[in-house]
C-alpha cells in the first residue's frame, strides 16, 4: 500500500503521516468498488463520522457525536472552494454540482481546522477532490436503476487540447419517498464545466461554473414536518495558482421554495407558515461572494511559513425572514510549518475572523509530529474553532399557528441579531504506523473536545415568541482505532472502531441536546482479479442511544390530542448495515456492469 499525499491540512501537499491534523483518504478505487451513489455513504467508512440519512435524498453528516439534525458544523470543499450554504450552514450532500465519475479522491479532516479554514470548519472538513481533464480523456457514461425508483445517471465528457484541460459533465438523480413508494422523494439535474490554461509548467488559470436545478426534495425538519424543497444551486470560479501561492474568486447562489406538511398525528394541529400566512411556496434565496488568497515563504528548506486571508460576503431574503439579511467576514491567518529536527515537526498557527455582528475571533492551532522511526508517526495536537450564527438563526422569522378544540393561535420563532458564535476548543493524540513492508497500516486517535455557547432555539414562552439563543455546552470524548491490510495482491481488508461519550450538556433545550451512539464498527473486503472480476462486501454497526424528540409531541399528547403510541421514540435502536457489490470489467477495462445491494439485511432502523 502506498501513504496518500494530502493538500486538506495545511493547504499544501504533503504524507498523510506528516499532517497536523487527522486525516483520512478515501480513493478512486475505494469510490467504484463501493457503489455507492452519493457521498454520505461513503463517510460511513470512516471512524468518527456521523451520518443519519432522513429521507431519500437528505443526509445530516457530523464529526465525533457533534450530531444534530440539519447538521450545520462541517465544511464541504471542492477542490478546495467552499460549498457551504451559510444561509442555513448546511452541506449540499445531494446537490453537489459534480458527479460521482468525476471524484479522484476524498479527503475528510477529523477535529477543528478554523485556522485556516475560518468559522465554518468547526468539527472537520471533507474535501472533494476531482480529476483533471487529462485523468477523464475520452467519454465516461455511468448509469444505473434500483429498488425505490432509484436512477443514477452521468456523462462526462474531458481532455486536454494544447495548454487547455477542460471537463464537462451532466447528471441526473432521482429515487422514490420511503415513506409512500408511490411519491416522488427526489430528483435532480446538474451540469458543470471546467477549464484550466496551463500558463507555464507549475502555473495555471482556471474557470469553472455549474448549476443543479432539484425539483423534488423529500426533506424531514424536527421530527414533526416534512418539507419538499425544490432548489436550484449555483456557482462560478476563477482561480490563478502557481507554487506557494493562490488567488480565487468564487460566488454561488442557492434558491429554495419549500412547501411544509405536518406529520400524519399533528395534521390539522399545526401548521407552519411564512409572514404571508403560506405553507407552501416558502421562498428563500442566498447568495455569496467568495474572495481568497494564500502565500507561502520557504525560510529554509525544512521551514515554511503560511499567510493568508479571505473575504466572504452572504446575503438573503425570503417570506419567512424578519427582512433581507447579510453578513460580512474577513479573515487572515499565519501558520508556521518548521521540522526543527529530522524527526520532530511544529505546526503552530492562528487566524483572526473578523464579522460585522460579530466580535473578533482568534482561532490557534498547535500540533507536533514526531517519527522516532521510519514507517511510525505520533502527533499531539490542541486547537480552537468557531461557528458564527447562520444568517437563518439571526434573521429568521417563522410563524407555527396551533389549532386547539377549533381555536388557532399563532406563535413565531424569530433569529436573534445579538447571537455569539460557537466555540470548541478540542485535544486530540494520534498514532500511524506501517508494518510488514508497508501492508499493514494501524491508526489510533483519542480526543477530547468542550463545545460551548452552543445555538438552540428556545421553547415559546407564554407570549408566544422562541428565539435563538447560546444555550449551553456539551463535552465529547473518545477515540478510534483502524487496521488496513493488503492481504495479496487481489485482496485488501479494513477494520476500524470508534468510542465516544457526550457528557455535560448542561442548560440545552432539547432540540440543542446530542444523542449520538457510543459506539461504531465498521469493516470490508474488497478483491480485484485479473479477469475483471471484483467485489466488495462492508458492514457497518452503530451502537443504540437516545434522542431528544421534540416537545410539540408531549404538549399535544397532554392535552388528550394525539395518542401516546403516536410520539416517537426517544430510543434509537442498534443496526447493522450490510453492503455488497460485484462487478465485471471487459473490453480492455472499458467497460464495466456492476450489482449493488445496500442495507442487504433489510435492518429496518432509525438513524
């Protein structure tokens, strides 16, 4: 097995082993052998990811017990531009603008990493990176159908034409609600295209753009409403790099119109509206403008120092806001990367965000990395991070009319303009090494993190207003340990383990608690034979645990509105996902027809 080279860390290439931070590499073959059809599963792999999927098409993805619904504390990258919708702080899991043939390599940063990356890199960073026009020559088709209505569906088109590389790719998803197979629960067309002018040989130009246009999005909010959301998402690119230094221009722009059903007993209960009274039709829109660059100066060989800064603007309106919003945010950051001795590296770095609600922010991080031997890394690490309020949680204004014995009555949620940002400030110790002439790797990580003035909207109070507010805090500890084996030259193996604790959530609502499992499992085989068969089988195990149900159930079950049996439960039972692919490459590895089966136990669960 080869170590993986890593740009996520630092922002520059170097050995996954000489990271300061914890990284784990998901490659090209590890994407086709798996079959998955989107990338929350493939974070399943990892130990330490949480990943509930709601519904066909919405995935809630979070580090390390940090998990909520509409998870809002993870950064997504493509090819290191940020995808974050900062409206709502969300991952476009299922909206992405590139296709699955187009990824060559996941890259996922376990713990803070607002040291470079600003607010949004709370609990880790998953960066996407593609391949290039020259990597994708000629034409890739990819389709497939299953259970569900399920289609998958991409062309991509690339090369390399004189100092030119250019990408071009279409696709289209759909699949059926879980809950009335009947129902459409998702369907999605994207486009996207690249180019990049080679302006000498280490410096390039590049242009890229693309848009996704959903018109069916089966989305769960709480546990008491199912919201459709058809959205269209946006973006465009420029971005000049040479060695040491990169500059990029970026905008993207997000536009939602959701309609919202209460759940089968609250029906006729309740009902959410936006200020005009309408459940249907909501209409959001965002937009943001994206300025970066970063430097670096080679001190000495062994000596490297980082500076860089960016400036981001969001803007938003929609029916269900207290008036259009926006927000500006400029950050700059140093980083010192010095291997003082041939075996011992410092990593020691900050960044100030500065934010117009906001008061200034000072993210550190410090990490050593030292190889007493060849093939065997040990890294100790401690490091702070933020998240600054969604535009949504400062500016939101939703009206709920309840309906009691033919009475309505409205109470609203409103954002809250004197938020203060989230804060963890996290510990971690992390071991790597190589064994039996690089076939064996074994990796264990133990890590300890405090989260405070954590945002929760708060109960309606007799008046009939909620508001956002910082909470309270939450501590989390655990650790992973994995083994990856190249058994031969046809077989590889993996096994990975992870233990966490969530402890002290003390002053949260319940829809700010955290209900993760202790414990997560999960192993696989995959096998590759010279006469184009292949296969894989990976289990994955999540360890039981409870979850906050929301309070709106336990009102109207003591008022004698809606049956006990009708709440659901707060328990949240153990299960066994178990996924399975066999496929068959001909015509000289042109070709390839491929089985899957996910969730081949049929464990009917919860996440």
């Amino acid at each position: 097995m080869r170590e993986e080279t890593v740009v996520t860390a630092i922002r520059r290439e170097q050995p996954i082993s000489q990271s300061p931070s914890n990284l784990f590499v998901i490659a090209e073959e590890d994407i086709r052998l798996s079959g998955a059809t989107d990338i929350p599963t493939l974070l399943r792999w990892v130990p330490g990811m949480e990943v509930m999927q709601m519904t066909a098409g919405e995935f809630n993805v979070s580090v390390r017990g940090d998990n909520q619904q509409r998870a809002n504390k993870l950064l997504v990258l493509v090819d290191g531009r940020s995808i974050y919708i900062d409206r709502q702080g969300l991952a476009p899991w299922t909206e992405l603008p590139i296709t699955l043939p187009e990824i060559k390599r996941i890259e996922v940063l376990k713990g803070p990493a607002s040291a470079i990356y600003g607010f949004n890199a709370f609990d880790g960073v998953v960066n996407i990176i593609t391949k290039s026009g020259a990597d994708m020559a000629g034409t890739t088709i990819q389709t497939g159908y299953g259970e569900f209505g399920t289609l998958r569906s991409a062309g991509v088109q690339a090369g390399a034409v004189g100092k030119f590389d250019y990408r071009i790719s279409i696709g289209r998803d759909q699949q059926q609600q879980w809950r009335d197979r009947a129902a459409l629960g998702y369907r999605s067309h994207r486009f996207n295209g690249q180019t990049t002018y080679a302006i000498t040989d280490d410096s390039f130009l590049k242009f890229a753009g693309g848009i996704v246009d959903t018109d069916r999005f089966d989305f769960a909010s709480a546990d008491f409403l199912y919201l459709n959301t058809p959205s269209t998402y946006a973006y465009s690119e420029v971005l000049y790099e040479r060695p040491n230094f990169f500059l990029r221009f970026n905008w993207q722009g997000n536009e939602t119109r959701t309609d919202s059903e209460p759940v089968a007993p609250l029906a006729g209960l309740i009902a959410i509206t936006d200020k005009l009274g309408r459940s249907r039709g909501i209409l959001y829109h965002g937009q943001t403008y994206n300025a970066e660059s970063q430097y670096a100066i080679e001190l000495s060989p062994t000596h490297r120092l980082i500076i860089g800064g960016n400036y981001r603007r969001n803007t938003i309106s929609g029916t269900q806001l207290i008036g259009n919003g926006h927000e500006d945010r400029f950050g700059l950051y140093l980083q010192d990367d010095w291997r003082f001795t041939g075996n011992l590296t410092l990593n020691a770095g900050v960044r100030m965000d500065l934010h117009n609600q906001l008061n200034p922010t000072y993210s550190p991080r410090v990490a050593l990395v030292y190889s007493p031997i060849p093939n065997h890394t040990f890294r100790l690490s401690g490091s702070v991070a933020y998240r600054s309020p969604t535009l949504v949680e400062t500016f939101q204004e939703i009206p709920t009319t309840i309906t009691l014995f033919g009475v309505s009555n409205t109470a609203t949620l409103f954002g809250n303009k004197n938020l203060g940002p989230e804060q963890i400030v996290s510990y971690e110790a992390g071991y790597q090494g190589w064994y039996f002439g690089h076939r064996v790797r074994l990796r264990a990580d133990v890590f300890y993190n405090r989260l405070s003035d954590l945002i929760a909207p708060t109960r309606v109070d007799p008046n009939g207003t909620g508001l956002y507010l910082n909470q309270g805090q939450a501590n989390i500890y655990g650790g992973e340990t994995g083994l990856e084996v190249l058994a031969t030259s046809w077989l590889r193996g993996f096994a990975n383990f992870g233990y966490q604790e969530v402890v002290d959530q003390t002053a949260l609502e319940p829809r700010g608690r955290r209900g993760a499992p202790r414990i997560k499992i999960n192993a696989g085989l995959q096998g590759t034979w010279a006469n184009g068969l292949n296969a894989e089988v990976v289990v994955h195990h999540v360890g039981s645990t409870t979850y906050p149900v929301d309070p709106s159930f336990q009102a109207f079950t003591d008022l004698s509105l809606i049956p006990t049996s009708a709440v659901p439960s707060s328990r949240v039972n153990h299960y066994t996902l178990l996924n399975v692919r066999c496929g068959y490459r001909f015509w000289r590895d042109r070709v390839e027809v491929a089985i899957s089966v996910f969730n081949a136990l049929n464990d009917r669960h919860r996440e």
